[in-house]
C-alpha cells in the first residue's frame, strides 16, 4: 500500500452487499473495471477478510459445523466479523481512502445488522455499537444492495460456496435478513441504493454501475 498523500482527495468509499447469491464479489469485481476505465484508481476488497487476521476469522466463521459442534452464539459471531472489520479498515480501507483510492468491499457493517441483529436477535445497539468501535465511525459513502428473492439467492450458491449461514439456518432466517437490508435501504435513500440482482450478468452491472455513477454523495 502506498502512502498517503495529504495532497490527494479523499477517495470514494463503496460497498456491495444484500442477501446471499446476489453476486455481490462478481459485481464489485466489475464496478472496479469500470470506475478503473474512467480513470479512478480503486482498491477492490472484501468482509470478512482483506488482510491476513481478516481471512483467518473468515475461516472460522463461514466454516460449515459438525452434527456434534455446539451452535455458534450470534454475538461471538458479530465480536469476530467486527474484529476482521477493525483490521481491514485500519490496515487497508483508511489508508487507500486517505491516498485518494477508491475503495470498492464486498460486505461491511450493514450485514453484521443484517445477519446477527435482525437474522439471530442480537440488539441493533449492541452491533452499532461494536461497528462504531471498529470502524472509528467510517461509514461507506454509497451502498449497492444487491436485492433478490431469498430462494433464488440461496439457489445459485455453487456447493463449495455453501457456508454455515446456508447450510445450518432457515429460510425464515434468510427472509428477516433480506427485510433488514430492504429496511436499511429505505432508512438511509442518501447512501442505500437497491439493485435488482435477478436478471442477467451484464443488466445487474449496468444498473450497479448506473447507481454508483448517478450518486451525488461526496466522500463522508
């Protein structure tokens, strides 16, 4: 990572996310290649993960359970996803921003909100809270959130991308995790942007694309 360079604006920070199977790695993939085409330099990254603490935790978390394993405690999954998030954004998100990089994650703290707060009942003030603490209140400044049916979504996980949020919690589960994405769009219309992810490749990245260039937002 370069330094930063107090000369350099402060680079756009944006983040894809929503339920599961909406594609969210593929369209940030293809958001950088665009923002790259119009000159941006941009930094492509993803939760949890990014740095070396960051893809251990991934590890743990996202691991499928035995029959014989106890459940996993939704809060210890929140304090982990939130230790990965503290990691990423001191070791790489800041310091890209700072630089005048752009910075294009797959996840952030919405899906903590999501997941653990609406999907398994952690209180929404204990895991605002725990994102706030990590991220030194660093808040994306556009939001995609790759919207979908929960049986669709679930349907296009190939089997070696199945994790433990799949495998071992409901559809139920999955729907109150879709209703808190929808429900974080329309609370927040200046960041939040909804995309709907089940058309085609291409018709996905062109509204994406069409959402992140027609924002007005300046980095926050």
């Amino acid at each position: 990572m370069r330094s930063p360079d107090p000369l350099s604006p402060r680079g756009r920070f944006i983040t894809i996310d929503g339920p599961d199977g909406g594609g969210k790695t593929t369209q940030a993939e293809r958001l950088a290649a665009h923002l790259r085409d119009g000159g941006e330099v941009v930094l492509v990254t993803r939760e949890p993960g990014g740095t070396w603490l960051g893809e251990r935790v991934r590890d743990i978390v996202l691991a499928r359970t035995a029959a014989s394993d106890s459940e996993p405690d939704p809060l210890a999954d929140a304090l982990l996803f939130n230790a990965a998030r503290r990691q990423l954004v001191r070791d790489v998100i800041r310091p890209a921003l700072a630089g005048g990089t752009t910075v294009v994650c797959a996840r952030f703290a919405d899906s903590t909100l999501a997941y653990q707060g609406a999907g398994s009942g952690v209180p929404m003030t204990t895991l605002r809270m725990l994102a706030d603490a990590a991220t030194d209140g660093l808040r994306p400044d556009v939001t995609v959130i790759l919207d979908l049916p929960v049986e669709a979504g679930l349907a296009r996980k190939a089997p070696g991308d199945i994790t433990r949020f799949e495998a071992d919690l409901d559809v139920d589960f999955h729907r109150r995790v879709r209703d808190a994405f929808l429900a974080i769009a329309a609370s927040e219309p200046d960041r939040v942007v909804v995309v709907d992810a089940t058309p085609g490749l291409d018709a996905v990245t062109a509204a994406v694309v069409a959402a992140v260039d027609g924002s007005a937002v300046s980095p926050r």
